[in-house]
C-alpha cells in the first residue's frame, strides 16, 4: 500500500530551479534512499514535503490525502515527522526535556488542568517522561536523561534528535543525513539503529544521505536527484551500476 506519494513536484527560487516535476510513491513498511549531489534539490524536497516550503507545483499524498502546503505541525499531527542535517535541539534543556518537546501531539490537556493541575494531568506529566525515558533508552542514551544537550557529543546529538522524533509516534520519519560528520563505523551504528526502530515500530523510512555505499544495505529503493529532476529510480544495486548515476554522484573515475 502507498503511503506516501509525490506527483510532479516543482519549485523553484530567484533564478534556481531547485525541483522539476519529481515524482516517486513510498509503501508503507519501505525504507527509501535519497542521493545527489549537493544543491541536486534533496533538502528542498523535504522541506516540501514536511510543509516548511509550499511548492510551486505538485501534489504531496499522505495516505490517499492532500497534504500539500499544511503547516508543518498540522504534518506532524497526520504522522509525517523529520530530523534536520543542522541539529535543531533546545541546547539549554536536558535530554529528556528535548525528549518530552517531541511529544507534543501526545500532550494535549485542557485550560483548567493547565491551571489547576489536577490528577489527570500529573499523570499525563509522568506518562509523558515515562515515554521520553524509553525513547532515550532506545537510541542507547540511557542514563543521560539529565545532561544538557549541549553537553552532549555530536554522535550522542544524533541519537537524542532521533529520540525526539521517534517520540513524536510517527508513522513516517524523514532523515535528513542523520550520518553527517560519521566515519563509516559510526554511520553503520545509526543505521543500524535506524533500522531497529523501523521494526519495531512499523515505520516508513525516507533518508537522504551521502554515504551511499553504507545506505545502499539499509534501505528498499533508492531516487537519484540531479539538478532538482530525478534522474534515476530502482533497488539499491540497479541504482549504484547505472552509468548516469555513476557520471553524476559517484563520479566518471568510478565507473
């Protein structure tokens, strides 16, 4: 079943075409891959379909309905979460608080329980950092729950941010090179990580990501950006063996 579908998606900025018509559907349960080169569209295509950036043309379809142009919090609400390149914590909180941030779908209460604090709502409170602990736990940063982010390494920042969106309970994650900065060692450590958190929690994965041959392991199918149009779609092998995309992204002394 198609969860996810992007129909001949366009935009463009003063002078850049950054998108042209990009096409392709995710299943529920994949794991899709997004490469290209720098500046090929592959942020812009996320920001797209996470609702920061309206496009000029195009429809994105989660589950049969048009969320194109929603806001981003509305998106998240259907089940479409993301992570950003750029770490976007609260630096100055705790894990657990960043944690707890991410379940905002999750903590709805009424004006007077905000007022009066009533039982509910203290339960609600520790239900709530209840769950952000077993996030935590998750992504291997058990026992971190009171550092501060900022005080935590690079690779520890990835997990919590992973921890974040997980905690939102989507049912689509969007990865926006969550391996950056990583030698191969670490970047196989989340992926692995990644991937256990998909099954364990019957996710659909769309990661773009630069390591190519590491993401080549870990996902279904793979498109292939160049210039904001997809030039290639197919399985990982089919996708590293075409010549196009081995001129584009790999480079001519690779073939």
């Amino acid at each position: 079943m198609t969860l996810l579908s992007c129909q001949d998606i366009s935009k463009a900025y003063v002078g850049v075409q950054a998108l042209s018509e990009v096409s392709f559907d995710v299943a529920a349960g994949d794991t899709l891959g997004i490469i290209g080169p720098n500046g090929s569209g592959k942020t812009t295509l996320f920001n797209v379909i996470s609702g920061l950036e309206r496009p000029d043309a195009g429809q994105v379809m989660l589950e049969a309905r048009a969320i194109t142009g929603e806001r981003p919090h509305r998106i998240v609400n259907h089940g479409l979460v993301r992570t950003f390149q750029n770490l976007r914590l609260f630096t100055g909180m705790t894990a657990l608080e960043n944690v707890i941030c991410g379940g905002h779908r999750n903590a709805e209460r009424g004006l007077m329980g905000q007022i009066l604090q009533t039982g509910a709502v203290r339960r609600s409170e520790a239900e709530a950092r209840d769950r952000a602990r077993a996030c935590l736990a998750e992504v291997g940063l058990e026992g971190y729950e009171g550092a501060r982010a900022a005080a935590l390494s690079y690779g520890q920042t990835k997990r919590l941010e992973l921890a974040r969106a997980l905690n939102a309970e989507p049912c689509i994650l969007l990865l926006d090179e969550p391996t950056a900065g990583m030698n191969d060692v670490q970047a196989d450590e989340i992926l692995t990580l990644v991937q256990s958190m998909r099954d364990r929690h019957d996710l659909t994965l769309i990661v773009i990501e630069h390591n190519v041959p590491i993401l080549s392991r870990f996902v279904d199918r793979m498109v292939v950006l160049e210039a904001g149009r997809k030039l290639v779609e197919g399985t990982p092998s089919e996708v590293v063996s075409d010549t196009r995309v081995i001129e584009a992204y790999l480079g001519t002394g690779a073939a």
